[in-house]
C-alpha cells in the first residue's frame, strides 16, 4: 500500500466536522487502505471507519481518543490552554511536555517546524474541538480491526482514552510502546513494527 500523509490547514480555524470531511477528499477510492488517526486526529479516524467504508480495512489509533477522558483536571488546563498564548511557549518547553526523556535535536526541530505555520485562530479552534467532541457512539459501529498504540510516557492522552475505546470497543488490540505522545517520531522503527504485525496478523500487506 502507498502511504499518503494529510496535513491540515494551518491558517483556518476549522472543527472536526470540517476536518472530517477535509480528509475524506485524500481516502483513495479504487484500492483498499489503512486509516491512522494520530492524537488530535483519532476522533476523525474512528467517525470515518463507523462509517463502514468499502475499500477501509483497518485503523491505527495513537496516542488519541474518542472522547476527552472525564478527569476534571483535564478538562480544566485545556480550558486555561486556550485562554492562554500557549503557542508561545519556548520549544524547549513544548519538547518536554510532547516527547520527554525521549526528545532529540532533530525531533525538536521538527516539532518547531511544524508548530511555526499553526495561527493562534486554528490552536482555538483545535482546543475547543477536542473538549466537545464525543465519537464513542461511533466504536460500535466499526466491523474492522483497530490498534491502539499506546506511549509508556504520555504525558498529553493518558491511559484512560484507551481504557474508553476499549470498553466501548472490547476487541481493540493495545499495545504499549516505550515513549512520549509524540511516538511516531519518537520511536518510529518501533511504531512501524508494531502496525506492521498487527497488518500481519489481520491479512494486510503493509
């Protein structure tokens, strides 16, 4: 299978809904895929699969959720997140909270490159979405397998996301993987390898 990565629009402030629908636009049509829906993402991933697509055969979730897990504090700092300039906070700091013990000067300045182009408007709107948006009603409906990679160390979606897919989806496979919430950058060789056997062991050819 090819891999096609979305990137969102940086300077327009838009919700999951239009998210959902902005993605849907690179879904190939002709040939059978894999979604991963990565943190933020994984509410649109999982509307998307409940919606039994033809050519979809499985969804990776990481490090992500179908709802914000029902812990006060939370919810609380990300209501003060975004009263707050948080998108000025020094990189250094970002790379802390992001990847931890397992941050890199290439991964830093990754993370610094695509921090750059986001608009205080869009950083809003993307917190204001993720304190709204409930996709649990959507697990039931998915008929294909879904992952869940989990990070050791996230300090960012903890344990409890997976715990609520899982109860509403019994047959998620989790697998835990040593690192931060940003995983897939952190420990890609890692990550890869653990989507790849999990293709394996359902029929896809990764």
């Amino acid at each position: 299978m090819n891999s096609t990565i979305v990137s969102y629009p940086t300077d327009r402030p838009l919700g999951y809904s239009e998210l959902r629908e902005f993605v849907r636009s690179f879904l190939p049509t002709e040939e059978p895929f894999v979604l991963l829906g990565e943190s933020f993402s994984g509410p649109i991933a999982i509307s998307l699969a409940s919606e039994q697509l033809p050519r979809l055969r499985a969804v990776v979730l990481v490090c992500s959720f179908a709802k914000l897990p029902g812990l006060p504090l939370v919810g609380t700092l990300l209501r003060l997140a975004s009263a707050l300039p948080f998108w000025r906070a020094p990189t250094p700091l970002m790379a802390l909270v992001l990847l931890g013990r397992f941050r890199s000067t290439p991964v830093k300045a990754a993370l610094k490159r695509a921090i750059k182009p986001v608009t205080p408007a869009v950083w809003r709107a993307r917190l204001s979405a993720v304190l709204a948006v409930d996709e649990t009603s959507c697990l039931c409906r998915i008929q294909i397998p879904v992952l869940y990679l989990r990070a050791s160390e996230d300090r960012v979606v903890f344990s409890t996301a997976s715990e609520v897919i899982c109860e509403h989806m019994p047959r998620t496979k989790v697998i835990e993987v040593e690192g931060p919430h940003f995983l897939l950058q952190a420990k890609p060789k890692e990550s890869a390898a653990a989507v790849r056997a999990f293709a394996n062991a359902n029929g896809l050819a990764l």
